[in-house]
C-alpha cells in the first residue's frame, strides 16, 4: 500500500463553538499543531451550538445535556470535523492531547 504524502493530505479540521473565547482557545490549538507539523495546514469551523443560539430559554428548561457541545460532536462522529476544541471552564480534569507519538497536557 502506498503512503499517503503530507502534501496530499486534507486539512485538519477544527471544531469550536463562535464565541471569542472558544475561537482564541481553537486557534492556539490550531498554532500548536503547527509548530508540531508544519506540512499540514489546518481549518477551524466555529459553530453556533443551541446554547448559543437560545438565549431566552432558562437552562433549567433545556431539559437535555451538552447544549454547547452536541453539534460539535456530531460533527466530529460524522467525520465532518477532526477535532474539537471546548473549554472545560471550572472543571479541574487536566486533559491530555495526543498527536501522532506525542503527548500534551494542557
């Protein structure tokens, strides 16, 4: 089987939400990945969730999780999208990144 070269491969995919801090968290992401591997070119799509889009509804009234994240993983599952990035403000998981061999915490 032939190897794919770096050249011929798609851009990698970035999945965020539209908000600014969303879009500066993805797009660090995106430098980082850069710095990592300089051939591949990278894209972020930043999406309005329903959290995003329904500002009147009360939280509470929802009735259903991942209300700023489910259409990004849709996304992601579907193979839309490669990666997505979300903050995880107020959690204190410290996550690891894997790309390729390497590994991250952030």
């Amino acid at each position: 089987m032939a190897e794919t070269s770096p050249a011929a491969q798609p851009p990698l995919r970035i999945g965020t939400r539209r908000s600014n801090l969303a879009v500066v968290q993805a797009e660090g992401i995106r430098d980082n990945l850069q710095k990592i591997a300089p051939e591949r070119s990278f894209e972020i799509e930043a999406l309005r969730t329903l959290g995003d889009k329904d500002q009147s509804t009360a939280l509470y009234n929802f009735g259903a999780k991942s209300l700023w994240t489910a259409e990004l993983e849709d996304k992601l599952t579907s193979g839309q999208l490669d990666v997505i990035v979300h903050c995880l403000k107020g959690e204190s998981a410290i996550l690891d990144i894997c790309v390729g061999e390497r590994s991250y915490n952030c």
